[in-house]
C-alpha cells in the first residue's frame, strides 16, 4: 500500500510548448507501486491553458476546482467543478481556463509511454 497527502506533493511548472500557466501532481505512478495507472492533479491558472495536443492513450478526467473551455475536434465544451471527462486516444483537446480561480482536475493515464517524461 503507498499513501500520500496531496498537500504534501510537489507541484511543477509544466514547461512543454502550448502550455500556459500550467502546474502538475504526480499523486499516484509506478514509482509509489501502482502497476498499471498514474494519476496526475492539474492547476491551471487563470487565463492558462494547456497545449492542443493529442496521444496514443486514453485518459480520464475528474474536474475538483474551477471552470473553463475543453477544446476538441468537435469544438468547445465548458468544464466546471465535478465534470467527469474521457478523452479518447488520438483525439486533439485542451483545457483553458476562463474563471477566476485556478481550474484543477485530476487526470489518470496508463502507465508506459503516457507516463514517460511529461
């Protein structure tokens, strides 16, 4: 068993081209054990948004703080506190954040290449 207080993980810069006032969590990888997910918790300042991007995976989205915009190939889609996403692989999005307080969601990908290096 791995247990940690969010409180007590660091929080980084995302330094990756696109991303705009951007920090990430890692909570959970297979690092601490977890043999098959990671979880991640983003903090998106306000004006800030992530990069349009897409990946080979899958990932699954639970939003905790905040509201903005989800751009995807289909368009916009607002994003609000206690939104559940699933964002398919391959598929273009983003998160901007259009409130005023930072937009903070928690993001679950596999383990392996979705978690090498970001």
């Amino acid at each position: 068993m791995y247990k940690l207080n969010a409180h007590e993980a660091d929080l980084a810069p995302v330094n990756v081209e696109g991303a705009k006032g951007v920090q990430i969590q890692w909570l959970l990888a297979e690092t601490n054990g977890a043999p098959n997910f990671a979880m991640r918790r983003f903090v998106i300042a306000p004006g800030g948004h992530t990069p349009y991007h897409q990946h080979d995976w899958e990932h699954e989205v639970y939003t905790l703080t905040g509201e903005g915009i989800m751009n995807t190939e289909d368009g916009e889609q607002p994003v609000a506190c206690g939104d559940t996403i699933l964002i398919p692989g391959g598929e273009m999005h983003n998160f901007h954040n259009t409130g005023d307080e930072p937009l903070e969601f928690l993001c679950l990908v596999p383990n392996g290449p979705a978690t090498e290096g970001h």
